[in-house]
C-alpha cells in the first residue's frame, strides 16, 4: 500500500509543475510568441519535447504490457520512426521554414487554397482530439492504480468522495493553468523537466525489479528466452494481419511517423519554434536516440516484470497484476519503498501533463489560426486572438475529457491510441505530399485524394488489417488518386469548348 509520503510527493509535484509553467509566462505575448515561443528555443530542448509528446503516459503503462503479453517486437516501429524523421528533414521542413508558418496547414493554403486547407486543418482538430482522448484516459488507470493502493485511512474516496474521474479533473485542471498561462514556451520548458523526472524514475523501477529476481538479470533473461523467446525484436515474415513484423513496423512507422511528426500541428508546432531550419532538423533527428533508448526501457521493463511474475507465482489475469495496462503502475504502488512509489508515481502523472499541455496548445492554435481569425474574425486585435486562442485551450480540455470517458473500455491504450490517429492522417501526409512533390496537382485532385484515402483506411479496418498498415496503404491512395485526377481535371479544363 501507498503511505503518506508517497502522497505527499505527488501532490507537491503536481503544485511545482504547475507554478513553473505559470512562472514561464511571457508578459506581453503575442501569437507568434504564444504559440511558437517567438522562435527563440533551442533545438535540444525542442528535441526533449518532442520526446515527451510522443512519449506520453501510453508509452508508460501501455508498453510494459506489451513486453509481459508478448515480445520485443515493438521496437520494429522504431526503425520506421528514423527514416521518416530523415524524410521530414529533406522534404516537408524546407516548405515550413520558407514561408515562416504558425501552423502546418498554412502551407497547404498557399498549395491548394483555403478549402483543402480547411478540410485537413478540421481532420487534424478531430483526429487529434481523439487520439488525446484517449491518452487522457490513460491517466485515469494510474489514478486508479493509485486508489487501489491507499490505506483505509487514507482512502479519498470515502472521506473526500474523489474518485479517479474527479482526481483526472484536477490534474487537467492544473495542467490547463500552465498551458493557459504560458503557451508553448511553458509547454517545452515543462516538458523537458518532466522527461527528466519519468525516465529517472522507469531506470530506478527496472533496477528494482531485476533485484527483486532472484538470480537479476540473468535470471530474467533466461526466464524470458524459455517463455517463447520474449527476447525476440525482429520477425521478417510479410502478414496484413500482424501487428508488429520488421516490413509493417518499418513502412507502417515511416508513414505513421512522417504523418504524426510531419503534418501534425502538435509535433509541426514544436519544430517551428527552433531558431531556423538546421535547428530544426537537429531537434527532429537527436530526438531518435532518445525515442529508441525509451521504448527499450519501457520494453525490458515489461520482461522484467513478466520474470518477477514467473518467480513469485503471479499471472497476468490473476494476483496482482490483472489488465495489461495496470501492470507497471501497480507493481510501482504496490512494491517499490515508501517514498520512491510516489516520485515514480508522479513522474508517470508527469508523462500525462506534459501531452495533455503539448496536445491543448495546439489544438487551439489550429483552431485559431486556421478557422477562426481567417474565417470568423478577421483583421481583429493580437490581444484578442490571444484570449481567444486561451478560451479554445478550454474548450478543448473539455472535449478530450469526453473522449477519455468514452475510451474506458479500451483493451490496450497505446494501440487504440495509435490506431485512432492513424485514419485521419492516413489522408493528410497524401496531401502534404502532394503539395511539396509534385507541381500539377490541383485543388480539387487534394480533396479527393483526401477523402479517398481516409475511405480506404476505415474500409481497410474492417477486414482486420493491422493499425500499422493504415497510414501507409491511406497516403499511397490519397497521392495516386489526388495526382490523377488532378491530372484529368487539368485536361478537361484545357480542351476547347465545343
């Protein structure tokens, strides 16, 4: 069970990470500095946080459980993430940082027009605020983890009546302080500190748990080679079905990457604010390293706790574990020393603030800058955008509270995450591309290439495909299709009239 001090270190930290991002705060911000920190971070900052982003709690929870249930197979995704971070640099960061953008989708406004512009910035808003949803869910099983554990005595639900629904509510509410407050510069300075405090804390869980084996890691590892060979990180063979074999982690995480870090405001926003270009660049690629180093802990964490498991007579669907999502978080509550439960604790709810502030600021500054000062308030006042743009940090606050609470039925977090960005953007890295590799497509070739694509990903969903093939199979429709008939539509309007 939790103690006290285990409490306590939560609380203070939620406290202190708030009042850092407040303290963050610029006094006279405008847009470009609320949302793109004026262009002035450094690019190994940018760099933590896009880790953090891409981090988040799901990374946390969600991949010790694959570990325990399976294999090392995930880390075949990241080999994707590499060549599109490669791909980014070449082919999309030339086009943003040649018009100097507040957002990605202004780029497909100077290609397209408006309208094409319109229909990808509202995907983004959709795709994007599903997706957070469910990540804020995540959080909700490890405040559930957290309950679990309190003694009698301390139990916040009896004496206080919060459950977890109501303790969610409140770390949105101190995170959407922060985020309010500062904008992107209290976004990446708190991510970085936050990055810091979750990954120190996953390196002191792994060791604990390799020393509560008896025997450590050779034990563990020999535990893991006569389960099924959990060790196992490739498998060469071609399947549809298959989540995770070396061919669908490699093009799946090329496209799902290139769509996600590329297209994605959230991640688009971040490479943004570097000091130019090169920065950039350095900031998108250094972010790799660390990206693979972190989904190998989170990995060997789960093999670990899959040998402690086998050691102490303990099973997945039994015990003390019970859903594969729990299994991290509740080992923490439950076995790590008083005090040191609490700083992995709050460095896991750290992961959560960190993308829920990440997520919020640009969802809103979409919503701004590409729907409501173009088409609802034009030639307005900085300082009117500017409180616009905070009241539309709440407003999507509330709508990824709505999502996380239709997302409780998720079988695995991560997956369902990563499954629902993938339809979305499926279709938009085909018009980004569209847009920056050829010269003849056309507006309304983007738009059916578009909604082709997207079409294709959901039907495609149905059959059982795998998530990781959806993104791949969407662009390469939404490019072919866009390019013909933007082809066929240029031909009809150059023939002669009768």
């Amino acid at each position: 069970m939790l103690h006290p001090l285990d409490l306590w270190v939560i609380v203070l930290y939620l406290v202190a990470v708030t009042a850092f991002g407040v303290w963050l705060r610029s006094p006279n911000p405008s847009l470009q500095d609320y949302f793109l920190a004026s262009g002035q971070l450094p690019w190994w900052a940018i760099s933590f946080s896009i880790v953090a982003a891409e981090t988040s709690v799901l990374t946390i929870i969600s991949t010790p459980g694959l570990a325990f249930s399976g294999d090392l197979g995930f880390l075949q995704l990241v080999f994707g993430y590499l060549v599109a971070r490669i791909l980014i640099c070449l082919i999309l960061l030339p086009a943003y940082f040649r018009q100097r953008l507040l957002t990605a989708y202004q780029l497909i406004q100077l290609r397209f027009g408006s309208r094409v512009k319109s229909a990808a910035g509202l995907i983004f808003l959709v795709g994007r605020s599903l997706a957070e949803g469910v990540r804020v869910y995540a959080v909700a099983i490890v405040l559930g983890v957290i309950l679990d554990a309190l003694p009698p005595g301390l139990d916040v639900r009896t004496r206080l009546h919060l459950g977890a629904p109501q303790l969610l509510g409140i770390i949105a509410v101190l995170t959407l302080i922060y985020t309010f407050a500062g904008g992107l510069r209290a976004v990446v300075w708190t991510d970085f500190a936050q990055i810091c405090i979750y990954v120190a804390g996953a390196l002191l869980s792994l060791g604990l748990i390799v020393h509560a084996v008896p025997g450590g890691w050779r034990e563990v590892a020999s535990v893991a080679a006569s389960h099924g060979d959990k060790l196992r990180v490739f498998d060469f063979s071609f399947s549809w079905t298959r989540t995770y074999t070396f061919w669908s982690g490699l093009l799946g995480g090329t496209f799902l990457t290139m769509a996600t870090h590329g297209t994605d405001q959230l991640m688009v926003q971040r490479l943004l604010a570097a000091r130019n270009q090169r920065e950039s660049a350095w900031a998108l690629l250094s972010s790799w390293v660390v990206i693979f180093l972190q989904f190998g802990l989170f990995l060997f964490i789960g093999i670990a706790l899959f040998a402690l498991a086998q050691t102490h007579g303990l099973a997945a669907g039994a015990g003390a574990f019970g859903k594969y999502d729990r299994l991290y978080p509740q080992y923490v509550a439950q076995h790590l020393p008083v005090g040191i439960a609490g700083l992995v604790l709050a460095a896991i709810l750290a992961a959560s603030m960190s993308n829920l502030s990440a997520a919020l600021n640009a969802l809103s500054s979409s919503a701004i800058v590409d729907f409501y000062q173009p088409y609802l308030a034009p030639a307005r006042s900085q300082r009117h955008y500017l409180w616009m743009s905070r009241l539309a940090t709440v407003f999507f606050m509330l709508v990824l509270g709505l999502v996380a609470f239709a997302s409780r039925h998720s079988h695995s977090v991560l997956e369902s995450g990563l499954a629902i960005i993938s339809y979305p953007f499926s279709g938009l890295l085909g018009v980004f591309l569209l847009a920056t590799l050829t010269r003849r497509a056309n507006e309304w070739g983007a738009l059916t290439g578009l909604v082709t694509g997207i079409a294709v990903t959901l039907w495609l969903s149905h059959w059982g495909v795998a998530y990781t093939w959806f993104v791949v199979a969407g662009t390469l429709v939404t490019f072919a299709v866009g390019y013909a008939v933007s082809i066929a539509s240029s031909q009809r309007a150059a023939q002669p009239s009768a």
